[in-house]
C-alpha cells in the first residue's frame, strides 16, 4: 500500500472507519455528507440505511449493546443532526460507546444561516462525551482514531465528528489530503488519559471491610457489563457468598437463575432486592451510580449500610451518596484484584457468619415473589403473562431489547436474564421508541442470535417506521407489542398520584390497526387475544425468519407494575401488590 | 483582609482550542455551579489556555466541579488553591468624575491606594488598580462618592503561593 497516497477527505474518512474496524454503520444521507457517501459504495462497509435519523442511533446503540462494539452513525447536517440529539443523549446517559458523523456546510459557510446549518457541535456539547468540528482534511484520520479512543476507553460514551462539506468534496481543493494510518501519537489528547487499574490498599481495606460484614449485599450496575466483568463478578460473589442485585442497565450482568441473585432493585425492583439494600450493612456498589430510580428518596435509602463504590469514572465517587472506600477503576480489573484480595485474608473461610442474613433473605423472597392474577374469559390478556410465555419459549441467550414504561419493567421483571448482554433498554433517558431500532442494531450484530422487541403501543408509535428498515434490509426481529391502548405508566401514575383523573393517556382501541400496518411494512402481523393463543404465536412468530414479525397482544390497561416506591418516598415505603399488602414485613 | 473562605480558586489548564471555554462555561451552567469571576488568556506555551474561576464553594461542592472539570477532554490539568494557599490579583479600570472641587481630594486617594493614572481630562480621570479582591472592593467604595462613570473588573488570577 502506498502510504503517501493522495486522496479526498471524502475517501480518507471511509477509510479511517475502515480502519477503525468498523463493518457496519447505520445512516441517512443529505445534502452536506453526500461527497462522504460516494466512496460508501467501495466501502468493505455496510451501511444500513435508516428511515429517520433517530433510529440510526438508536440501532448503534443496540449494536453496541449486543457486541461490544462502537455503534456508528453517519447522517447529513441540519435536521439530521438534531434528529440523532436522542440517541446521543441516551448514550451518554447509559455509556454506550458511540461514533457519530454529522455532515456540516462548508467551513466557510459555517456562522452564515446556510441552507440546513446549525450548530451541531454547541447543540451536542452536553450530550456527548466529546465533540469535534474538524476544519482541515488532513486532520481527518488522526479524528476518527481519537473519536473511537475517547467513545471505548474510560467511561464509554457518544463522541461526535461533524465534517464541514469542503473538506470531503473531491471538486473542492480543501479536500485534498495525503492519507496516513494515524496512531495513537497523532491523536494529540494531552488532557484525557482514564485510570483503569484500582488503587491497591483501598482495595485491600475493601477486601477486610467485605470480610467483616453481616449484611452486604454487593449492588452491580451497567459497569459491569461495559468491563466484561461478568465472569469475574461471578468468581468474586460465589467466593465471598454475598448476594447480588442486578440494576436495570445489569440485568444479565449476574444470571437470574443464581441462587444468590436477588434480581431487580429499585423503584419497581422486587422486594427482596430493594429490601436487601435497604437492611444492609454494606452495600459493596460495582459500576452503578445510585440513580435515583434505584435509591428512592435518598435520606432514607440503606441507613445503615457502609459503601464501597467502583467505578471508572471518579466523577461518581461520592457524588450521590458518601462513600466509605471508593476506588478509582476497570470493574473487571478492579474486582480481579478484590478477588485476589480477598483470598489472601482468607476467601470463603474468613467471611462473617451471614447465616442470619441468608435466611431472612429467603424468608423475603418466599413471602414476597412477583404476583400477578391471570386474566377470566373475556378479559385481554395480563402483561406478565405474556413475558412469562415469552421468556419460557425462547432460548435464554435471545436477546430482549425494550422501550420504555410499564412494558420495561415487566420484561425486566418477569424473563430470566442468565446471560450477560442479552438485555437492551434505555435507563437513564428513559427514551420510549428505543426497542424496535435497538434490536434492529442487536440483530446486525448478533444475526445468528433472535432478537426480540417488547415494546409497548406508545413506544411503537414513535418508531416503528424502522420495521420498513429491518424488512428492505433483510433484518429478521421479532417484536411482541403489548397493547393496552394506553401510555401505560403514565396511566399508572395518575390512577395512583392523580386520583384517577386520566388525562391524555388514552392512545386508541381500534386505531391503528397493527396487522395492516406491520403487514403494509413488509412484516408478518399477528393478533392475540387469549392466552391460549400466546404460545403458539410465539412459536408460529419464532419459525419465521425470512422478516420480521410483530405480534400484537391485546393487554389489560388496567394491570399496573409492582411492587413500586412512590416517587419521593423511601425505598422502605415499597408498594407491594395488593395480594401481599397486609403481609408482615 | 482577606476574601471569604468559601470563595476558592480554580485553575485550569486548557488546550488553547475554539469552544473549549464554550465547553468549561456550559459545564457550569448545566451543572448547577456558579462562578463568581473567570479569566481567560493564553500561557506562556501557545497550546494551552488558563482558566482562572472563582467559585463559591457553599454554593456547590468543589469536589464535584473539580472532578465534573476533568471530565472535559479539553481540561489537561486543574489546580484547586484555597484562599490561605495562593497569591490572587485582579486588575480594574475605573473612570472616576473629577471636576475642580473634588480634583485635589481624589488625587490624595489615589497616592494612598497606589493606583494609576492612565489618562485624564477637566472633568475626569481613568485609573488602574490592581490588588487582592477585597481591596478591590474597598477601594471601589472609596471611589463611589466621586462618582463612577465606569468601571470594568478582569476576575481574578492566581498562582500557588511559596513556601
């Protein structure tokens, strides 16, 4: 190869994905990026090719999910790069590594109102974890390799790279480059170099601390995923025997199936594991950031719990509740080294007796497992149920992406999670639409795996357009829309906090019709209405391969998610289901 | 005298880049954190750029900003300089009504404090003074019952103090 080949900003950023391994990427082309989409065509590259830019994003955050891998997104100026604000707001919330390639007008033009101008990299500032607007095409490769670096190192996160036009358009002379393979010594980052390795006497000191308690409970989070710390987790938590919850963004991180999981914490966590972090005495925290959603209202959350925190972004040290040892690192590193730690002062022999503690952990969880009424004739079917049927039906390493509401929850609830990166939802944004184009990326980049979306009618509504993507584009999801005609946890919260005063909540019974228009997108469309109908759509939907399927289950609106904490409350106000209600605690 | 202790100063170094101060300002802003002064200009190596901020630290924990601070690519290097480990200095610019009564008056004020006379007319005088904050402070009411036309404050800058 000739390494001083002269060639456009258009060809060397091609080539710079390339050479940043990237096989897939997920885009919408336009005005300002067009000169970058000729030499796509050359590309060893796949380029899937979106319906609206924000499904773009949302597929590479799927895919990134799903592979551990950057998601990449490439779309033009303008509206499209205020379309994909979501998902790199999202992405930055769950840190999810993220490459974005923005078109921009040319350099020149840049401050003037140009035709679809706005300024992307002031608009993104405070949803990415860098941003870079580059000015000459010669910069473009040492870019790229700083993009990726920053997006999959530290704390992983969205980074975004907008390309005034000039400087890609081989009829411009400011597009011409010579290319070079640019290194890490080209990327210039004089202020960003994370710290991975823990500090080793803290380590030690959590080591005794774990050692000597009588509750802990070890409290694991995204993190744990982002590491690769799963097997590493489990080696630590079978050794010490301490039980684990698994956080919304964990779910997977630690199999469900364990005997010492506790599942699902939080406000719509079940009893045991909001119950454990609350009555603990340590709660050792491994890549969770004390979310509200997890803490409740935070003066009354674990009052007597020691904490040791994780985590690779110091940032979170302390930041919502003060620590007792908070190190500084790669949770899998950082838990390799406790583990090791740990069996110098002894391992399994050495730990306090917790005998007491395990057995008021499964006196909980025998009193207080999920419950729910199965529907009478007549009645649409419960939600649960449906998971229940679902999860039961597919093998356990099918990847489960959802939306966000009352559907989320019980798919968090109600499938056994016992592999790690099986399950995909937005956490911290909370962005409803996110299933359908996440398990579209999951897809492309697991294709032998099935993906299934849960997703909910509100949800469908705001994306299901990218189902015309997964059909042109040969992506065979499957999606089980749990329709109650309603925005169900909104509806939840009013029934609950508002008196029953319902305002807005209601979608529509008959319209739209989700058969005609999954069929109208190239998908196969499925109705159920009574239980005994579920198992075999299920099993008719997972024989199709050839496109996807969506299946339509007429829920009740009426169900609501427990058990719950009210917004404010502390987590030992936890609201049980009404059959569990007078139940002592 | 010197400024309140919970007022502490923040340098920052930063790559001399467009938007960097864009970045460290909207991270204040999105953050929930006040700044009571900043000053910006370049070091002495054209690459980086030096961010001096005064903030009030009961106002947010400094913690949290200084670790929020280096989150930014751009940041390379943050020093945190409590107000008994540092020499601060911020330079104002005061336009001062001077007319032939109160003439004689301001000039004696003005050879106590030690400012500097940039420029003057019949009817005014433009001052320099530069000293800690709160002299600052105190000079500024010294001045007010001449009448201030103008008056234009950098922020402060400081550096660690020696041993």
């Amino acid at each position: 190869m000739n390494n001083k080949q002269q060639m456009c900003g258009g060809e060397a950023l091609v080539k710079a994905l390339e050479s940043a391994g990237v096989e897939v990427m997920f885009g919408l082309p336009g005005g300002a990026i067009l000169p970058v989409y000729d030499p796509i065509i050359d590309s060893s590259i796949r380029h899937i090719l979106v319906r609206h830019e924000q499904g773009a994003g949302h597929m590479a955050e799927g895919y990134a999910h799903a592979t551990g891998r950057p998601g990449v997104v490439m779309v033009t100026s303008g509206p499209a790069a205020t379309n994909v604000v979501t998902p790199l707001c999202d992405a930055f919330l769950d840190s999810i590594p993220m490459v974005c390639i923005t078109g921009q007008v040319p350099y020149a033009a840049i401050g003037t109102d140009a035709f679809q101008e706005c300024d992307t990299t002031g608009i993104t500032m405070a949803v990415t974890k860098h941003n870079f607007l580059v000015t000459e095409a010669q910069d473009i490769p040492r870019t790229i390799r700083a993009a990726f670096h920053i997006a999959t190192t530290g704390r992983p996160g969205p980074v975004l790279v907008d390309i005034p036009k000039d400087i890609v358009d081989p009829v411009n002379p400011r597009s011409a480059m010579t290319w070079y393979e640019a290194t890490d010594a080209d990327m210039d980052l004089p202020g960003y170099s994370p710290i991975t390795q823990g500090d080793p006497e803290l380590i030690r000191a959590a080591a005794e601390m774990i050692s000597e308690a009588q509750r802990p409970v070890l409290y694991v989070g995204g993190g744990i995923l982002k590491s690769r710390a799963a097997e590493a987790l489990l080696e630590l938590a079978e050794m010490v025997q301490i039980p684990v919850v698994t956080t919304l963004m964990a779910r997977g991180a630690f199999p469900d199936s364990h005997d010492l999981c506790l599942g699902m914490p939080g406000m719509h966590g079940n009893f045991t594991a909001v119950t454990a972090m609350q009555r603990s005495d340590l709660l050792i925290s491994l890549g969770a950031r004390f979310d509200d959603r997890v803490t409740g209202k935070l003066d009354g959350f674990a009052p007597d719990a020691k904490i040791i925190h994780v985590d690779i972004d110091p940032a979170e040290l302390g930041k919502v509740r003060q620590v007792d040892i908070g190190i500084q690192g790669d949770c899998r590193l950082v838990i390799e080294d406790l583990t090791v730690a740990m069996r110098e002062i002894g391992g399994t022999e050495a730990q306090a007796d917790r005998s007491a503690w395990r057995s008021t952990i499964s006196g909980w969880q025998e009193k207080f497992p999920l419950v729910y009424e199965q529907s009478e004739l007549g009645e649409r079917l419960k939600p649960q149920y449906v998971l229940e049927e679902l999860r039961d039906n597919n093998p356990p390493d099918t990847i489960v992406t959802s939306g966000v509401g009352q559907h989320q929850m019980y798919a968090s609830q109600y499938w056994r999670f016992d592999h790690p990166y099986t399950w995909i939802n937005s956490g911290g944004l909370g962005t409803m639409g996110f299933s359908i184009p996440a398990a579209i990326g999951a897809k492309v980049g697991k294709p032998d795996r099935r993906v299934w979306a849960v997703d909910g009618d509100g949800c469908f509504q705001m994306t299901a357009q990218e189902l015309v993507t997964a059909s042109v584009e040969n992506i065979p999801i499957k999606v089980a829309l749990m329709n109650n005609s309603y925005l169900g946890m909104v509806r939840q919260w009013q029934e609950m906090f508002y008196d029953e005063r319902f305002s807005e909540v209601y979608l529509s019974e008959q319209t739209p019709d989700y058969v005609k228009w999954s069929e109208a997108m190239g998908c196969v469309g499925i109705r159920v209405e009574s239980p005994e109908e579920v198992a075999p759509a299920i099993a008719k939907a997972n024989e199709i391969n050839d496109r996807p399927v969506v299946v339509e289950f007429r829920t009740d609106p009426r169900e609501n998610v427990f058990p719950m904490v009210p917004a404010g409350k502390s987590n030992s106000e936890l609201v049980v289901d009404p059959s569990q209600q007078g139940l002592e605690r | 005298m010197s400024d309140p202790d919970t007022f502490h100063t923040i340098v920052t170094t930063v790559e001399n880049k467009p938007g960097v101060l864009a970045r460290v300002s909207g991270l204040f802003a999105r953050r929930g954190f006040n700044i009571e002064s900043l000053a910006v200009a370049p070091t002495d190596d054209e690459r980086f750029s030096r961010i001096t901020f005064t903030v009030d630290v009961e106002s947010a924990p400094l913690e949290q900003v200084v670790k929020q601070l280096n989150k930014l690519i751009n940041v390379v290097e943050i020093q945190e300089l409590p107000p008994e480990d540092c020499v601060s200095r911020e330079l104002m610019l005061v336009t001062v009504a001077a007319d032939a009564h109160h003439r004689r008056e301001l000039m004696e004020l003005i050879d106590d404090w030690r400012a500097y006379v940039l420029a003057e007319n019949t009817e005014r005088i433009m001052l320099s003074f530069s000293a800690r904050t709160a002299r600052l402070d105190e000079f500024e009411e010294c001045l007010r019952p001449f009448g201030i036309v103008e008056l234009q404050r950098t922020g402060r800058v400081a550096l660690p103090a020696l041993d």
